[in-house]
C-alpha cells in the first residue's frame, strides 16, 4: 500500500470522529463537513468561538488543584537525595482522579461541558504536572543520586499506567453498576 493511500485511509476513518464533545454542533459540522475545504477561509472565522465560562471553569479548577499540590508539597517536604513521595503521590493521584473523571463524564453523568473542564483539564492539570517530574529527577541527579532518580522515574510511570488503569475501571464498574436491568 503506497504512502498516499495510507494517508487517505487514515484520513477517512479521522474525518468521522468529533473534536471535542465540547464544542457545539454548528462548529463541529464546519470541521466535519466534506465540501468545505480546510483552506478556505472566505467567510469563516479565523479563531474558534471562546466560551468564557468553560475558561472560568478551568481558572476555578487549576485554582484548587495548585492549592492542593502546594498543601501537599508543605506537609510533606522531600530532603535532599530522598524520593520526592509528595510529587510521585499527587501525580498518582491525578492520574486516577482523570481516568475516573473521564468515564464518569462520559458514561455516567448527564452532558456537561462543567465537570470536564473543572476537574479534568482544570484541577488534574494543576495537580499533576510534568515539569515537576523533571525537576526532581535533575535535582536528584544534580546531587549524586541518580539510582534515585531513575527509580522515580520509572516508579512514577507504573504507579500512573496503574493508577489510571484503576480509575477506568472502578468508572467502568460504576457505569456497569448504574445501567444493570434487572430480569422479568
């Protein structure tokens, strides 16, 4: 199979997918309608519509989650060339805290466009962040504990394949438990 061919096939079984559940259907349609060329711009706009509440929603969830990494961060400090626990426990947490959140919005609860964007993209997003993964690696490795290091690293990706693993699957049972019918 030639490489256009592969592009095309990939291109068709995308074009049917939504970009985000999110955005309402009049957007969704302009992305997903096949006679509108991605390059014409005459009479579109340039910018996707903003939804000033979702942002709201976002800044409120980003707000508690940073507090709360920053709670965690002071209870519990990391000395010098220890495991950084704190960082690797809200990281673990946020991950579960997501994959929950995620089936829960999308099989459990009735349609919001709230609860993703406070707890998901807002909350998790300042809960858990990458950057904080990288610094305590460097500072390990800065002063002498690589073994260290790469223990929390690789202790920090099982713990959130884990912990995600987790929260699909007790949001999945709840979904499973919410649904059950029961037999005439």
């Amino acid at each position: 199979m030639t490489r256009i061919a592969k592009s095309s096939r990939i291109r068709a079984r995308l074009r049917g997918l939504p970009i985000d559940p999110d955005i309402d259907a009049v957007e969704d349609r302009r992305h997903h309608d096949p006679s509108v060329s991605p390059f014409a711009t005459a009479g579109r706009r340039r910018w996707p519509r903003i939804d000033w509440s979702v942002v709201a929603a976002v800044i409120v969830g980003g707000f508690f989650g940073g507090v709360t990494r920053y709670a965690v961060e002071l209870a519990w400090p990391t000395p010098t060339g220890a495991f950084p626990w704190a960082t690797f426990s809200v990281n673990t947490t946020g991950a579960f805290v997501l994959a929950l959140t995620l089936v829960l919005v999308l099989e459990v609860l009735p349609p919001t466009r709230y609860v993703r964007a406070i707890v998901g993209t807002g909350f998790c997003g300042a809960l858990t962040t990458f950057s904080s993964v990288v610094t305590s690696v460097d500072q390990l490795v800065a002063h002498g504990h690589a073994d260290v290091a790469v223990g929390y690293v690789v202790a920090s990706i099982a713990a959130g394949l884990a912990a995600a693993s987790f929260g699909f699957a007790l949001g999945r049972s709840v979904a499973a438990f919410g649904t059950t019918e029961e037999p005439a």
